[in-house]
C-alpha cells in the first residue's frame, strides 16, 4: 500500500493528495535506480485508485477489501502489468500494439482502467512512436504507469506527457529502522543491508532471502578496494568483467560511489558520517594512503561514469577511464 512504501515520503504524499482531490494524470512516470522500488510504487498507486472502500476526500487504500487484495495478487482486471520477454531486449510492436486495445477497453471492476509498462526505456522507436498517441490522449477512464532507470533514458515527447514521478536512494537509517520493524532483523544486519543496498529497498529486501546476494556484494567491495594496488594491465582485465554490459557497470559504481565518499568524508575529517561504519578500518586506510583531493577527484569520476552510462556510453570504455582514474597508480 502507499502507507507502507519505504521512503520518498514527498512523492508517496503527492500520489496520496492526487487521489483525495481527484486530479489524478492520465500517465505517470516513475524514474529511479534499480531496485528502488518504482514498480512497487506505481502498483501501490493503482491499488489506492482501485480501492472499492477508499473514503472520498483519502488518498489511502484500505488494504482489504476485494479489489485491494485482486491488485496485490496480481489477477485485477482492470490493472494490468505488461512484461518484457525474457528472450528478448524489447518489448515488440504486437506488445504496443495490445496495449492500444487494452487502453480503449472500459474498466470492468475498477475506476479505471490501469496499464503498468515497466523498463519503459526498452521500447524501440516504432514501439513509442505507436504509443504516443495512447499516452497524449487516452480514454478518460484509462491511465498509463511507466517506469525507468533515468527520464534521460527517454525522448522529450514522451516525458512531456508524462507527470514524473523521482525516486531517490532512501536515507541509511530510515530503510535501517524499516527492515528492523517489518522483518525483525537485528540493527546490526539491518545496517548492513541499508548500507549495502545503496538505499534501494529492494535489494536490502531481496538480499534477506538470498544470503549469496550479500556474499556476493561484500566481496565485490573488497575486489574493487583491492584494485587500488593492481596495475595498468590489471585493471585493463577487470574493466572487460565489470562491465559486461551498461547494468552490470552501473550496479558496480553505484555500489562503489558511497564506499569511495566515505573514504572522501574521512579523509576530511567527517568520519562520524560515513555509510559504511562496517568497514571504518579499511575507509580509513584508504583515507589516510590517499588524502581528500584523490578521493574526491575519483568521487567525481564515478559520478561523471554514471553520467556516461546514462547517456549510452560504451560501458567498458567508461571502465576502463574509470579505473585509470582510480587512486593508486
């Protein structure tokens, strides 16, 4: 439910207010890292606009009733989730081309008629030029949910016809105090997940379940610690691994951005601040072997190797600048 989403409490009171006042958009806009729950946010948006006992004048869904629990199940008639193939890297035309029949269609159950379009950023052009018209002017009973990594992912027809809706990394210990309450794990593990996931939800709630995923993590912190110490050549080869391709790449920097700010944080005397306090000794080790103005240009450089990703660099030259602007050489 939109009560229960953790974090972005602006945007999540703004879905609310939309709702209680009737002023609700034809389409939506959900941007946003991975795992930060967009596609949880949108489906908790048509759940509150679905809900058969929703008071007038509440933007809140009770959670219960039949509609409520039909969303959350997944098999509500009138919401309807489009998935991209596995076997494929874009969604087809005859997708498109379904989700203009679905459009036109009255709702059965619900107030409206609700499409949810994930990954939007992997339509193809005949995709969005198809879908333009739907997204411009829809049925009035028909609203459209899209979500992607970044709006610069998209063209400015689309995000013009679009309300946006942003998702930031939720605050360490706000997600913290949430993994604790909701699935009683101790501060300590909780810290670490929030810490580790980068602030996304998702994955601190993922990793819960799949201890390998948190192994996994770890020890890639301390792969990318150690290519402080690898040479040109070495880091050349690591580079052609880590970004296998554009997710790959970016999941990496997003990890390692908060890592290398804290060793900046430290190195400038604000150690009481960092993220990762698991790992003080290690941060302070890099802090003091490379001082605040090298770690503070390479922050700088994984913030501009996002950036790169972002506008379809190729992802292992942006790794391999990256890496040659890593400390150490």
């Amino acid at each position: 439910m939109l009560g229960d989403f953790i974090g972005n409490a602006r945007m999540v009171g703004w879905l609310q207010r939309a709702i209680a006042t009737e002023q609700v958009s034809h389409a939506y806009l959900f941007t946003g890292p991975d795992q930060i729950g967009k596609r949880t946010l949108a489906l908790a948006f048509a759940q509150a606009i679905q809900c058969e006992v929703r008071p007038e004048g509440s933007g809140a869904a009770c959670g219960e009733c039949a509609a409520c629990r039909k969303v959350a199940h997944g098999n509500h008639p009138d919401v309807l989730r489009i998935a991209l193939p596995k076997d494929r890297q874009h969604y087809s035309i005859e997708q498109v081309r379904e989700i203009i029949e679905d459009v036109a269609l009255k709702p059965t159950e619900g107030r409206k008629r609700i499409i949810i379009i994930p990954d939007f950023e992997q339509m193809t052009i005949q995709g969005i030029q198809a879908s333009l018209k739907v997204l411009e002017e829809p049925p009035p009973t028909a609203m459209i949910l899209l979500t992607c990594a970044s709006a610069d992912l998209l063209l400015p027809t689309i995000i013009s016809r679009c309300q946006q809706v942003a998702l930031v990394p939720v605050a360490l210990q706000e997600l913290a105090e949430a993994l604790m309450t909701r699935h009683e794990i101790d501060a300590g593990q909780a810290r670490e997940l929030a810490t580790l996931s980068g602030g996304c939800p998702g994955w601190a709630i993922s990793a819960l379940d799949d201890p390998d995923a948190l192994a996994e993590r770890r020890q890639l912190l301390r792969d990318l610690a150690a290519l402080t110490r690898a040479s040109r050549a070495e880091r050349i080869a690591q580079a052609a691994k880590l970004a296998a391709n554009k997710e790959t790449a970016q999941r990496t920097i997003e990890l390692w951005l908060p890592w290398w700010r804290d060793v900046a944080l430290t190195a400038y005397g604000a150690p009481d601040i960092i993220r990762h306090a698991d790992d003080r000794a290690g941060i302070e080790a890099q802090a003091k072997a490379w001082g605040a103005a090298a770690a503070g240009r390479f922050v700088r450089s994984l913030v501009r190797a996002l950036e790169q990703l972002d506008q379809n660099a190729n992802p292992r030259l942006v790794f391999e600048v990256l890496l040659q602007d890593l400390p150490g050489l």
